[in-house]
C-alpha cells in the first residue's frame, strides 16, 4: 500500500481541487538529462525517495495556545451569493410532449387519498404545457466559479432534460457549458468536481465522466458499475488527486418477519424485499492524468462484526495523504500513520482532521464514541512543535482545517465562524449569525461536507417569508416558510500572510 500511493502521490498533477481551492503553478514537462555516455538520467520531476520518519510523544515541544481574538483582517476572504436569485431560464421537458409523456405518467393507483391522487395529477399535467423553472441540484465550486447541474425534468421518474452551468460568483455572469435532452434515455448527476479548471462529472448512466467543454459533451474515463448494490463517489482531497470510492454491499434477502439478531441489520431497498446486511466491499482507484488510466489502491471486504475502515488496510485521506490510526502492542494511546511518517499522539481517543507531508491535526475524542472535545492538537513536522488549541471559549464546537488554519463554528442556531492561526492563536471572527433566522442547527444549514479538502464552502437556508398552505376545500393546512438559498465560500489569495 505504501508503494502504490507513493508512486501515485508523485505522478499526480497539480491543480485545484473541488470548492475553494487556490491554483498551483503548472507542472513542468519531463526533460531528460544529457550524460557524457550519450544516455539519459531520468526526468528531473521522478519522484525523490523520502525516508520514513516515526516521531515519538518527545519528538515535539508542547505549547498550549492561548486564543487571541482580534480586529485585523482575516488571512482569507468571505463572499456570499443568493442562488434564488438566479434564473436559468425555463422550458418544456422533452419527455412531456405527446409522444412520451404518458411513457412517464406517475403510476398513482396505489393511492387511497383520492384528494391527494388528484392534486398530483394536476400538477403533472401542468409540466405537460407549462415551462418548468430550472432548479439546482448539485454543486461545486472551483475558486470563485460555481458549476452548477440544472434540472428542468421534475415530477418524472427520471431526468430528461437538464443542463450544467458555470456562474461568477462574484459577478453572477452564467454560461451554459453542457445541455441535456433526451425523451428515451435519463441522465442523472450525482456528482460535480473540478480539478486543474476540468469539471468532472459523476453519472448513473455514463459513470465517471469529463466535461468537454469546446464540444459541450461528457466523455467517459470510468464506465459505470451497473452492480446494483454498488455506489461510487469522487472522494474530495486537496492533493488535487482525482480518486473514486467504489462501494459494495453485500447482502442476504430474508423473510418478512425474520428477527434480526443481536448486531444484525436490516435494510428494505427499492424492490420492497428486506435484506440482512452481510458486509461491503471498498474498493479505492486513482487516475493518473498522464497515462490516462487507473490504478486501483486497495480493495478490502469489512463484515457487519469485523470493520477495517480507518485502518492500513482501509485507510481514508485526509487533505493530502491516506491516514490511519494504530495503538501499538502494550498502549492504549493512539499513532497516527501515513505512508511517510508515523507520530505518537499521546492521545487516547483522536479523529484525524489532516495529514500532509509537513503537518498533521488531529481532534480530541472520537466521533465514533460522540465524545469529541472543543480541542484540536496540531503536530508541525518540520518545527517540531504540537501545538494544542482549546477552541471551546470562543462558543464553537465544531472545526475544519482549512488555509493553514482552524476554521471553527458553532452547532446551535447561530454563532460566530471563527479562523485560527494554530502558530499565534489570532483569532478572526468571519461571519456572525442570528439565531432566529433560521429553523435548524448552524452546522446542519453548513453541510460541510467535503471536510478533507482545502475549502469552506456552505449552503444557508435563510428565512425571508412565510405563506400559507389550504387543502382542496380551502381549510389551511398550515403554515410554510420560504427561504433563500444562500452559498457562503472563503477563499485564499496568493500572497496572504
């Protein structure tokens, strides 16, 4: 495993991975290097052999960083867009006209609230001649442009006719890159990732495509598994690695009434048939932009009473570099180890946040026991110094690490986004929210999803109204609010202390 990845880690290009992150400079073209003998030494980017370092506890001096709140401008910048108030214009769905709109009618005869059966009714045949607003469906963002997946094909069992923008976030200037309009075949999107100014897209029906964006099509690097227990993702990293998780579940159909024992789990999918949740195959590949092939990094099997994830054998990346946890023979105290170095944490329980080849950060705790503290340990290689930040007095208790810093915020309703500088303890306040604008927790309406790559890019769903809803003999149902849908993103600017 160590070989593969370190092989692989080298050949990969420099980029800019999914969301906020900044460009690098390009890599140069191999050039061999001319001898006496006439021959040839290899190019001057092969990659150098590194020595395994292992760092223990005594390794690093210990400071405990006292925070330092302060005025000055933060090292990285905010910026919001409303996306409600885009309009990506609106159409028919090809699907809908005469010919095949009744392929796609909803089957309702199951439906025993005929007052309900007849409102769904209605409103499919509207889409049938009226023109259906775009709406988003999925994102990324790549520095300061959002690409955007457009859907125009609703109340359909699939997705007919759609379209793939890119919007200047901070100009709001849209360009359609990719549009989509087939009666017979679904395209449905699942994923979008950009890399090096490439958007990625990932697809059920083509798999793992690029966009071309000259030729407006998607062409296909990885067809699709058409396994029905397997589901693929791009796994988001900021070594500007294009890698994809192939999951497998595997499963036994048992009866009804069957009684699931003592750590046994059941699932009921789409067929309507109930299944015991045996285990799941993990499968992890990269492609290697220069051969244009992909080279698989492990595949492990994990059971239902035996999980090998976070381990050697199943390792996740954090930021840069695959991480995992050990507790040496005779410890009860956590190592963290990569295919370059391992460093003793000293810690009981830790998640780890990032790993690259000059830092690693773990959390205090473990999610998997839901006892992570407010305290972030931060391990500088190359200084060796660790560096133990207590964020819970600042009245956050969640973090990223993100930009060389900790980006922290609270899980209530609203709060203060802070950033801090691990080295200094300044802490710059980013963005204040209220709490009575919102319906739900600050860090669900965040959806930070992409945790591991280099970018803090989140959705708020922003009350600005409220209407009332009545049933079909005017009594009011209830009361619903409207809300904007707002994407917050920071970024980095080359030069920032």
């Amino acid at each position: 495993m160590k070989k593969i990845i370190s092989i692989i880690a080298a050949l990969a290009l420099t980029a800019s991975a999914f969301s906020c992150s900044e460009k690098k400079k390009e890599k140069p073209e191999k050039q061999p290097v001319t001898v006496e003998d006439g021959g040839s030494e290899p190019a001057l980017d092969e990659p150098v052999k590194q020595d395994y370092m292992e760092f223990t506890e005594d390794s690093f001096k210990t400071v405990e960083v006292n925070l330092n709140i302060t005025d000055r401008k933060p090292p990285i910048t905010s910026y919001m867009l409303n996306m409600s108030e885009l309009d990506f214009g609106e159409c028919i769905p090809v699907c809908k006209t005469e010919d095949y709109r009744d392929k796609y009618k909803p089957d309702l005869s199951a439906e025993t609230d005929e007052d309900y059966r007849r409102q769904i009714e209605e409103k499919w045949k509207s889409t049938c001649t009226e023109p259906t607003k775009g709406q988003i469906y999925e994102t990324c963002l790549y520095g300061n442009n959002f690409y955007l997946c457009i859907n125009y094909d609703t109340w359909c069992y699939g997705q007919h006719e759609e379209s793939i923008f890119r919007v200047n976030g901070l100009t709001k200037e849209k360009e359609e890159l990719f549009h989509y309009s087939d009666p017979e075949n679904s395209l449905r999107i699942r994923q979008l990732y950009a890399i090096n100014s490439v958007l990625y897209v990932y697809t059920e029906e083509k798999g793992l495509c690029w966009l071309d964006e000259e030729k407006s099509e998607l062409v296909t690097i990885l067809e699709p598994n058409n396994d029905i227990n397997s589901y693929g993702y791009i796994v988001s990293n900021s070594a500007d690695r294009l890698i994809v998780s192939d999951v497998i579940s595997d499963k036994k159909e048992v009866p009804d009434d069957y009684e699931p024992k003592s750590g046994e789990y059941i699932s009921t999918y789409n067929d309507g048939k109930n299944y015991l949740i045996l285990g799941q195959t993990t499968t992890m590949k990269e492609f290697d932009f220069d051969s244009k092939t992909w080279k698989e990094l492990y595949s492990v099997y994990e059971s239902t009473d035996e999980s090998r994830s976070g381990t050697e054998k199943c390792p996740a990346i954090y930021g840069e570099l695959f991480a995992w946890k050990e507790k040496p023979e005779g410890t009860r105290k956590y190592d963290v180890c990569t295919d370059y170095y391992r460093v003793s944490t000293g810690l009981t329980g830790c998640d780890i946040l990032h790993a690259d080849k000059k830092r690693l950060v773990v959390r205090l705790g473990s999610s998997e026991m839901n006892s992570l503290k407010a305290i972030v340990h931060v391990f500088d290689l190359e200084k060796s110094m660790h560096y133990i930040i207590d964020f819970g007095g600042i009245g956050a208790n969640n973090c990223k690490y993100a930009y060389d810093g900790l980006i922290t915020y609270s899980t209530g309703t609203g709060g203060c986004m802070y950033y801090i500088m691990p080295e200094l303890g300044l802490t710059f306040p980013l963005a204040e929210f209220e709490s009575d604008e919102f319906d739900s927790r600050l860090s669900d309406m965040m959806s930070i999803s992409d945790l591991y790559d280099n970018s803090v890019c989140f959705t708020i769903s922003k009350r600005k109204g409220e209407h009332e809803v009545t049933h079909s003999d005017g009594n009011v149902i209830g009361t619903y609010y409207d809300y904007d849908n707002i994407r917050m993103w920071f970024t980095k600017e080359e030069g920032d202390e």
